[in-house]
C-alpha cells in the first residue's frame, strides 16, 4: 500500500498476518507460532504507543468517513490530514473537540482544491455542532496562518442549482447574472452559498420556473430569511434582473 499521511502511520507500518502461511503459501511450523505472536504484539504496541498516535488514529478514522460520506478526493483527504497534522503539532488539538478540528481542517481543504462545500454540510456530515466547527476554522486560519482562496461563484451557483433540480437555461441564466454579479464587486464578503442560492432564485424569477425560496434555500443549506435579505440587497443594486 502507498504511503498516505491520511493514516496514523503514514502507511509505513508492518502487518503481520494471521494465516499461518507464508509469502510463498507454505504453512509455517507450529514451533514458530508462539515467536510470531509475540512480534505481531510488539508491532502493534509499537504502533499505539501514545496518545498522540491514537489521537491521529481517531481522526483519520473520522476523516475515512467523510471521504465516503461526501465523496471527497483523494487530494482533499491528504490536504486535511497534513493541515490536521500541523494542528496537532502546534497543540492546537489540546483541550478541543478532535471532530471539529478535523472538520475545520477538511473544510479549508476542500476550500484550497476549489470544492464548494460548505462548512455547514461537512459539520453535518461529520455529526458535529457548527459552532464548534466554525470556532476550530477561525483557530486554524489563525493559528497555522492559512490564507484561504476565495471560493469560485459559478461552481457554487452550479451546485445549488443541481440540488434544487433546476434546468439548464435558468442554471445559464444564473451563471450569466453571477458573473454580472463578480464583475460589479458586489459579491465581496458575502456568503457564497447565501448568495448563489439568492442568484438562482432570482435566475427562476426571470426564467419562470416555479422554485420557492424554502426550496432553494435547503438546497444551498441557508435559511429562507438569509435568501429574502440578499435577494433585496441585489434587487435593488441589479435593476435589469
């Protein structure tokens, strides 16, 4: 197996296995049995030796789920056990929950490789309160000086739409007003999820297709009252839409 910083090993550990056979497929000697069971102890405490190591192995078990979870790839998966890795080296994990911190480490990597998940889902996914999740992000930003990339609009704008089954031209419709949007700076420090969920409503308005704002709203994981505000705020700074 290659080497994966997702693991608490790094991949580099020893598996002795329990078949009784060797590499060739030979059956050992019973005399050997009592010799190979101690050094198949030994290895394993070698490898859970402190709480550091079971620390890792707990959160990369969580980090194993995720993947599956929300079909992460592998480059997100190595990018959050590295940035997970570097918390714990700088004792950020101490006295924190070692879910938020890993689903804060997932976020900013999913947020590095361009995949518009939200922190809200990923906390959701992980089975862990937003607040301490959104609380471990703020730690990590800071702490390990991480400079995150601006999420891209349309690929947010995409996503929603997809959720909420929109059709094609209103999912057209809405990238065209999103880049309008990005062009006009008026998507600076705003929500990307917020308000690609607030450009497909009105993408709908205009097409008319029929999708309430409860509707999209779930899909882009926002609440309606987030949706009805943004949706004044570029009202009135859109008039052509």
């Amino acid at each position: 197996m290659p080497g994966s910083l997702a693991r608490s090993d790094m991949g580099l550990s020893t598996v002795i296995a329990r078949s009784g056979r060797d590499a060739i497929g030979n059956k050992i000697d019973q005399s050997i049995g009592p010799m190979l069971e101690r050094l198949r102890t030994w290895d394993y405490r070698r490898q859970i030796h402190g709480s550091s190591d079971r620390n890792l192995r707990d959160a990369f078990d969580q980090l194993d789920n995720l993947k599956h979870k929300l079909a992460l790839p592998d480059a997100v998966v190595e990018k959050a056990a590295y940035i997970y890795r570097k918390a714990q080296e700088r004792r950020l994990v101490q006295g924190r929950s070692i879910s938020a911190i890993l689903t804060a480490a997932a976020y900013i990597a999913c947020r590095e490789v361009g995949i518009p998940e939200s922190l809200k889902e990923i906390g959701v996914a992980n089975n862990i309160n937003h607040k301490l999740v959104a609380k471990a992000y703020r730690v990590l930003v800071s702490e390990l000086e991480i400079n995150i990339p601006i999420s891209d609009p349309v690929k947010c704008v995409v996503k929603v739409a997809n959720k909420a089954t929109i059709n094609e031209k209103t999912k057209r419709q809405a990238i065209h007003i999103m880049d309008d949007v990005s062009k006009r700076g008026i998507s600076a420090g705003k929500d990307p999820m917020g308000l690609a969920a607030t450009i497909v409503y009105m993408s709908c308005m205009k097409t008319g297709e029929y999708k309430t704002q409860k509707d999209i709203a779930q899909a882009a994981g926002v609440t309606d009252a987030t949706l009805r505000n943004r949706f004044r705020d570029l009202r009135n700074k859109l008039d052509r839409y």
